[in-house]
C-alpha cells in the first residue's frame, strides 16, 4: 500500500493541528507534531532540553538542526513499522531550509512520491483572536480552541476540568510567533507553490468544514 504523506502548514492558531488529529483518524495515519515532538523533549533536563524551554516560552523558534533531528529520529522509527500507511507532519516546515531538507529526507525514505502539501489559510487578525482566548484542560491537557461552539465551553468537553492558559500564549509570545511565520514560513508557502503540491484551504471557517476542504484537496491531488 502506498503510504499518505501530508505536510499542513498555517499559522499558529489556525487549527492545523485539530485538522491533522482528524486525518490521522481517518487515515489512520502517525501524527508528526513539532510542537508536541519538542515539548516532549523539554522534560529531559539536559542543556538542550533546558534551551527549548527558554526559547519556546519567548515565541521564538527553535533552530532547524533540533527540529530535523527529532524529525529523522521519528522518521526511523516509522520506516521500521510493517504497517506504516503514512504520516501527517504539522507545523513545518518553518523555513525555506528545512523544506529543502524535509525533500531531500523524503527522498532517502523513498517517500517523495506520496507528498501533499495542504495550507490553512488564516488572517493574523484572526489568528491572534484565536490564540489569545483558547483554553487548554487543567487535568487531561486537551486544548479547546476559540472557535464555534468551543466558545460556549466553562470546562473542558473531555474530562470537566478547568481551563487555563498555554503559557506562551501571552500577546507577545504570539505576536512574535505571527512574526517569524510572516518572515520565514510565508516564503516556504511559495516554495510549496512553485513546486506544485501545495493546496490553500480557507481556515476561518468551521471545523467541520475547513475538515471537509483538505478532505477534497487530498482526493483531488491538487
């Protein structure tokens, strides 16, 4: 079988990650997140460890040489995996030189051939909205964004617990985040144009339908 290769790209708080978590349902795909693979490296107390903490708390981003490290480190583990149906990368690349090495990565895994490059298509504006006012579980960590009828929610849908913060969701930390997309990931977005595998989908709609578009994207090969 050949494997599902996608790559969603959008801005913070454009729900790119709600979007990958329900391909990787229905796929049945391994779920690649940059912000989860390092917030879980920043639990081992090393100077690397301690560094992403710093760095992610400001807004800033980490550099590509640890982002593609913790990528290929997972990537091994899934070429090993018989039943591997392919894998959802979400929220990189984040600059030109890491979607040049994701190419080159995707290559050497013979996985090339298989890559769709979906956008969330979202307005700084809106994104900050966003992101100023999502909630994340107390108890269980599930985020509820601010959107349709998340927005009603006192506590969390999955468990009842109590909301807080994220804490880099401060207005500096996502202003400086609005800031690197618009400086380096708005030009990776070219370059996934220019290639022909990149595919836009209006991200302030609705879940459902923002789900609905990649849905359609996928199957059309566009």
């Amino acid at each position: 079988m050949k494997p599902q290769i996608l790559i969603l790209l959008g801005r913070s708080g454009s729900g790119k990650g709600t979007q990958a978590k329900l391909l990787q349902k229905q796929f049945g795909l391994e779920y690649v997140g940059s912000g989860d693979l390092l917030r879980n490296r920043k639990k081992t107390d090393d100077f690397t460890g301690r560094k992403i903490s710093e760095v992610i708390d400001r807004g800033v981003f980490v550099c590509t040489a640890i982002i593609f490290k913790l990528w290929i480190d997972k990537w091994e583990e899934l070429k090993a995996n018989n039943e591997f149906s392919g894998f959802i990368i979400d929220g990189s690349p984040r600059k030109v030189i890491e979607a040049e090495l994701i190419d080159q990565a995707l290559e050497w895994y013979e996985w090339d051939k298989y890559l769709k490059v979906i956008l969330v298509d979202l307005s700084r504006e809106e994104a900050f909205t966003r992101l100023s006012k999502r909630r994340i579980c107390k108890n269980c960590g599930n985020f509820v964004p601010y959107i349709g009828e998340f927005k009603n929610l006192k506590k969390c849908d999955k468990c009842g617990g109590e909301f807080i913060t994220r804490e880099d969701d401060t207005p500096e930390g996502i202003n400086k985040r609005q800031d690197e997309f618009e400086e380096k990931t708005l030009p990776v977005i070219e370059y996934y144009e220019r290639s022909g595998c990149l595919a836009r989908v209006n991200g302030a709609q609705g879940i459902e339908e923002v789900h609905r578009d990649i849905i359609a994207a996928i199957e059309s090969g566009k």
